[in-house]
C-alpha cells in the first residue's frame, strides 16, 4: 500500500541552527500538509500546500519556517533558527483530492529535538 | 475559536465490554474526523463524518455525528486488546485547508 515517507525518523539539532525535514508524499497526491504534536499533547497544524503555493497556515507557521517542493516527489519543512519549543514530532500528510472531508495520509513523523 | 474536547482522556476497558469516548466541539461544522494513534507511531485515519447524523462502522469500531449538538461519538463494542491506542477527534472550519483543530485525544487501555 502507497505510504507518506519521512527522513530523518529523529533529528537532534542545537538552538539556533537550521533543519530541513523530508517528505515523500504518497505519488498521486496533490495536496501536502504539515503538522506537529509536542510531546504528550495535541496534534497541531502548521501549513497546507498545493501547486507550489502555501494553501493555509497557522500562527505557528511564522517566518521561521517555510515549506519548499523542490522536486516532483520531495516535500520539505525548513526551520530557520530552531527554538526550544520546536521539540516535537513532526507529520507530513497528503491527500489525493483538496481538503475537505477528504482522507489524509500520514507520515511516521520526525521527532526533532533542540538542545 | 474552535475548541474541540474529548473525554475521557483516559480509558481503561476490559475486553469484551463495550464503551464510548464523546467529541465535543465548540462552533458550527459539518466536518469531523477520527485518528488513530499506537505509541510513536503516526496517525491513521478511521472515520470521516461529512454531515449531521452520519454513522460509519469499522469492525468494532462506530463513529456519529450531530452537527446540531456539535457532538461526535467513537463507540467500542466488545473490545479487544488490539484497540489500545490513542483515539483524536479533529475538527475543521469550513473552507479550511487543512487547518484541523484536533482534540487532546482518549487513551484507551483494554485488559485481558
């Protein structure tokens, strides 16, 4: 079955540095999604992506992050200048038709930690 | 804001009984979702629920909406030991793109 591929599985990064977080959404899809979940709590979302444009984005999306599909298949989360408060699990999704009571395929995350 | 609570947040079953986790959210949609979450895993998608009285079942699973009571349902019938994860019910705003608002999620434990 067609499954979202994340890289690295676990980053460890120092406060202050740049990452980059892959993604391999699943080859049809054309809807691309990002989210995070911090450690023991709710899932939350950070940006949609579609056509090469941001689609939606939350208030956690700031200008530390963007998003870039640098290829036909990679889909990537950058975070500039890493804080603390980054530390969570990050999930990539995807969907084959535009958000709305459609079903979203997600990645197994990365768990990136800042020190 | 749309707030979305679930509860229990913790739920210890014995197998072979039956219970409910209850989603309850704050504003007007028509659009609900239910994950499902194993220890450092990622989440699967259960149940999509589009409109005001929808049902869907899966094994022993069944979800319902009542857009009206802003109020969606997770039933277990007859838990199995295989059913212990996290459950999330997520919301979205009409139009959203993506922007769910997920709810803190029911652990479920089923003991022998």
């Amino acid at each position: 079955e067609p499954e979202v591929t994340q890289t690295p599985s676990h980053q460890v990064t120092q406060m202050g540095q740049e990452v980059i977080l892959r993604c391999v959404p699943i080859s049809n899809h054309l809807y691309f999604y990002w989210y995070r979940q911090i450690l023991g709590q709710k899932v939350e979302f950070l940006v949609s992506f579609y056509n090469n444009e941001i689609s939606e984005k939350s208030e956690i999306f700031d200008d530390q992050f963007s998003v870039e599909r640098p290829d036909g298949s990679n889909f990537t989360l950058k975070i500039r200048s890493t804080k603390l408060e980054d530390s969570a699990m990050y999930f990539c999704a995807s969907s084959e038709a535009r958000f709305g009571g459609e079903k979203l395929f997600f990645g197994s995350g990365t768990q990136l930690s800042v020190l | 804001e749309l707030k979305v609570e679930q509860n229990p947040l913790f739920l210890s079953m014995q197998e072979g009984k039956n219970y409910t986790i209850y989603c309850n959210y704050s504003t007007t949609s028509d659009r609900l979702y239910w994950y499902r979450q194993d220890p450092g895993k990622s989440l699967e998608s259960l149940f999509v629920l589009l409109s005001n009285g929808a049902v869907k079942q899966e094994g022993r699973l069944m979800a319902s909406l009542d857009t009206k009571a802003r109020l969606s349902t997770l039933h277990i019938t007859a838990a199995v030991h295989d059913l212990s994860a996290t459950y999330f019910c997520a919301v979205d705003m009409g139009g959203s793109q993506g922007n769910l608002i997920f709810g803190k999620g029911t652990k479920l434990s089923v003991k022998p």
